[in-house]
C-alpha cells in the first residue's frame, strides 16, 4: 500500500512514508490517506502530516508505487485535435475500457506536434504506462516511421506496447500492435452510392494531401469513380483540415470559382456541417440542388438538416479494442494487424441528380 | 540533460544513465537520444542500448528528470466527459496555453467517478505537475468541498496549484485559484429574451438536479421568469444530461405527454441539437411552431437549421486563462477570484410567440 517518498533534492537518500509518519506522529497508512486525499482524516491530523511533508520537503513518487505494484496502472492516448468529435468518441471508449479493466487513461492532445508527442511518450514510458496508443493519420515518410520505430522498441524495452490506432503502420517485426479502420473502402461505398444516384461531378472537400487518413478516403473517392468508368475532374478535389471552419470555407471558395458540381463528398461530418451552411448562404437547397454526404457518424449528423448521410466508423469501439488488445485481454497475438471495416448510413442529404 | 534511470525491482540502489551507457559502450548522451526516440541513431548504437536497458533491467524516471529540471514541465486537466465540445474547446485552450509557455498538458476523462480523479490527481501531483485545473460543474455537498480542501492542501505541500474552472469554489483560505462562468446571467439574459418576444411556457431541458452548472443555468431560467411577473410552471422543468441524446429523450417526453409550451430552453447546445431533431420529427417547425434556444455557443450551433440562438462562453480562453493564472504568468494574485460573463448571442431558432 504504502505510498512511496523521495526528496524533493533527488540524487541520493531516498526514503519512505514512514520517515514522515515518525515526524508526524502518525501511522505510515494515515499519511498515505492524508496524501492521496481519498479518506476523511482529521483537521488536526491532516495539518501536522501535511507540516512533516513540508518539513522533511518530501514529495510523493508515482513511479515507486507503480513499481511496488500500488498504484494505479495507467494507459496513455495521444490525438492530434482534442476538439474533433470523433477522436473524442474514441478517447471515451479509451476511458470507458481502461477502467473496466483497472487501468486510469491519460490522453495528450499534441496539436500535431511530434515534439509535444515525444515527450508525453518519454513520460508515460517513464510512468509505466502499460500501452501508449496514437490515433489519427500522419504523414507516412521514411522520418515518421523511423521514428515511430524507435518510440516502438523504447517502450518495449520498458515493457509497454505501442498501439497504431489509424495510424499508418510500420514495417514488419515492429513491436507495435496496429488497428486500422478501412478509410478507402467506407469512401468507396459512399461515393458509390451517390453515382448510383446519377450524380458525375462530385466535389471532394479532403484533408491534408499528406495525410494518410484523407489520402484513404480520396483513394475511396477516385477509385469508386473508375469503377463506374467515370474520370473525375482533378479541379473538383480541393483540401483542408478536419474542421467546420474548413469546410465552411472550402464550400465558399468553391462557390466563388464557379466550380460545377451536383454533390459534395466532405472527409469528414465536421466538413460537412460547414459546407452545409456554406451551400445554406448561398440559397442553395440541400439535396435539391446540391447532395452531401460526411464521413464518422458522429452523433449530431443525424441533427443537421438534411440528416447527413455518412460512413459509420465505429470509434468508441476502436478505443475499447484497442485498450482490450494492448492489454492482451482480447486473445489477439501480440503483432495483429486488425482492420475494421466501415459502412454507409443512408439519410436525407443525398437525392438523385437531376431531381431539381 | 540526463534522463534518470532506476532499477525496476525497487528499492535500493538507484543508478544512472551512465550504467547503461558503460555497458552499451557509448556515451550518456547517444543512451538519451536512443530512449527518447527524438533524434537519429544508427540502427546497430540502437540496438546496443536497447539491449543493455534490458539486460540492466533499468527503466527510465521521469520524475528523476523532473527534479533535475530537464522534463518537461507538466499541467493536468480533468473533464467529467470528453466527447462534450464545450470542455474540449477548454482542454484546447489549456494545451495551446501550457504549450506556449513551455508545459505539456495532460487530460483525464473521468466520466464522473471521483476516485479516478483522485487517482489522477495523486499522480500528477507526484509527476509534480504545476497545475490541477478541474473544469465543470459537480453537487456542492459538505463531502465534495471537504474531498477538495483536501486535494488542494495535498497539491500546494508539493509546490503544485490547484485551480477550478466551473467547479463549486471552496471556503475562504483554500490554496485554490477559482475561475467560473456566469452561468445564472447568461441564463437570465437568454430567457429574458425569449420572454420578451412573448412566450410565456417556456420548456427548461436542464442537467442534473444537484450540478452546479446545471443549477445555475436553472436559477437564471427562473429569474428572468420572476423578473418578468411571470410565475413558471414547475411542470415545465426537465432534468437530464448533458448530451445530445438525452435533449432527443426530453424533448420526446415533453411531446408525448402534451405538455404546452411555445419555446424551449436547452441547458446546452448538444441538448438542443437533440430536441430541435425530436421536433422535427413531431412535424414541429423552429421557430415557426416552436422557438428553441442553446447554450454553450459551439461551432456548430451556426450549422443547425435554424442556426441556434445561445449564449456565447469563451471556453477556450477560458482554458488560457486558468493556466496563465494557475502558472503565475497574468499577474493575478494567488487566490483571486474570477468570473467571466457570457452573452446572448442571437440566430434564427427564436421567433416572437404567436407567429404561427
């Protein structure tokens, strides 16, 4: 149980709750009560333990009571925009996994910065994390997976697992466990379904050209388009981020260029939800002039007006299994490549062309 | 610069990256590169290291590095729920902020269970993080505020601040930093509002009976009502959560049991985006059948149809603000205070009562 202690000063003379029970006159279990804060402690009591933390200038150790086996273990979640919904969906199942199964998640939101990335990982190796998992595209150069690579072998020299969660996976032998969800094979069905609907010109409002998250879905977009023998116009593929605010924008800049289009296809419902209100200012109709279409499923598309149809990514559930799997409780070997699939919920925003 | 290292078993005998850098036969420094994973290493110097880590059974302390001064100095975020977008603009703000100023942040979802906070917290104090900032509403009970007072003791022994952003604010002396949002005038000022426009039945779909945010927004709902000579009738105060589904379950509720009202007054914007979609399909149109109005002001409150009139809250300056305060850096005193107004902000969702 106990909580271990070490000087604040570090290097040498390492101690133990104890020392500090002995000032303070109190069991080694009061001051770890008082310490954690969880139990009720008197005033009195709390005040003098507190003056013997000060005193002997002791600062609690999460490492050594992880070591010990008392601590909480821990999980570690790294995501590139903690405001996109549908990572957050997956941060949730991360959470909700993790703690049916004893562990606390940590999640850190890099803003796309390796070097932020890297030191959360440096510290969650050195907290013991028992699995760091990333999720969300990256540019797959010969840099992202050398690196990738290293923070593998580092965190299982230290007995942690790397978990590749969307992210582009590394060579084989990597001690990376890696979850993907079929981003070329949902834009595939999606754009499918709207050149059934008659629609050839679809405008495609992607994400970063380097980005291998928007470049699956683009894939899905092109690819779908020549199996109906339909070339797409390069001009009607335009990129962004993942934001509202970029396919806000997007859509206008669109409008404004006098591009011909009868359907959008947004990489994401987030782009979706502003291109909508872009195609609503300009007074068109969706889908009476235009149809729409997002991608994730989030829990408002069905909100917006016209409910948008979209790709069912089953995120939550991404966050459970990758929790389940990083932790070996799955009954899935160590190196499995899993790949979800994805599918199409057919809703208001899509109509045939030609209908208005 | 060195990465503190100690021996997994525990205890005694802590040594330094210098052990394994002896036996690895290269210097301290490549040992720090190749655990940090952050800068090229030749594949045979990475191996090497690696295997000398493992065969020392060594594993790196990141509060070693802490106390040393060369970690990266820490902040900690703790959300109730991390797919609400109100909190996550927060927790965007406080990542953009910590970074700035040279801090990584780390969140913790907790869905609510106060012993996982309490976990967290231990071991951010631990980590020596130089924040805790709680954000969101909790029931103000004598145990919550007892729970706190003792956390925020804790975290100020070991140098760290506690800081609350919406949480209920504790007796006076508590080492804290208190930032709320008025959620009673943003209230107030939203339903005096719609009241002028001459409803008089007001549907409230409100939070839980005991949270604090939750009861602010109520509190404002009631007194705009008393402001007004307006009696409300308590059959037209609803309580669930905050979330899209549960305005969709409220709002079916409220129509299944032929309740009267001419508008609706959403606790958030996700309760909103729910209901305005259970209005829809009662064949209810907003505002022409029936005004509604949010609370929150997230981005894609402007993407419903009608765009969603609401009250505007800064949440992602107000995640800058609590750690410029919480690290000292905006000249606040120590135990200052602060409350941030919000403002109505006014779209197409409220019509004046009587319109159809």
């Amino acid at each position: 149980m106990g909580v271990g202690l070490t000087r604040k000063s570090g290097a040498g003379g390492r101690s133990t709750v104890r020392d500090v029970a002995a000032r303070a006159g109190v069991s080694a279990s009061t001051v770890s009560r008082v310490l954690g804060g969880e139990y009720p402690v008197s005033a009195a009591t709390r005040t003098r333990v507190l003056r013997a933390v000060r005193e002997l200038d002791y600062v609690a150790d999460a490492r050594a009571r992880a070591v010990a086996g008392a601590g909480t273990p821990t999980l570690a979640f790294v995501l590139e925009d903690i405001t996109g919904p549908s990572f957050a969906h997956m941060a949730y199942g991360v959470e909700r996994e993790a703690a049916r199964l004893g562990h606390l998640s940590l999640v850190c939101s890099t803003d796309g910065d390796v070097r932020r990335e890297l030191e959360f990982i440096e510290m969650m190796r050195a907290q013991r994390a028992a699995a760091v998992i990333l999720v969300g595209g990256a540019a797959d150069t010969p840099e992202y997976r050398e690196r990738t690579r290293r923070v593998a072998d580092s965190l299982a020299a230290a007995g942690s697992r790397l978990v590749l969660c969307g992210r582009p996976p590394l060579g084989p032998g990597a001690p990376v466990t890696v979850i993907e969800y079929d981003n070329e094979g949902g834009a595939y069905a999606l754009v499918a379904h709207v050149l059934a609907q008659g629609h050839r010109r679809v405008l495609f409002l992607g994400g970063k050209p380097d980005h291998t998250t928007a470049m699956g879905r683009q894939r899905g977009y092109l690819a779908a388009h020549r199996a109906r023998g339909v070339e797409p116009d390069p001009a009607l593929l335009l990129h962004g981020d993942f934001t509202r605010d970029s396919g806000h924008r997007l859509m206008r800049q669109a409008l404004a260029r006098g591009l011909e289009f009868s359907a959008v296809i947004a990489a994401t419902d987030m782009v979706a939800a502003g291109a909508l209100t872009a195609l609503h200012e300009a007074g068109l109709a969706v889908p009476g002039d235009v149809s729409l279409a997002g991608y994730d499923d989030i829990p408002f598309a069905r909100d917006l007006r016209p409910a948008l149809t979209t790709v069912h990514v089953p995120y939550e559930e991404l966050g459970r299994l990758a929790v389940r799997t990083a932790l070996g409780h799955g009954g899935e070997s160590a190196d499995e490549h899993l790949l979800l699939g994805t599918h199409v919920v057919v809703r208001d925003s899509v109509a045939a062309y030609g209908g208005h």
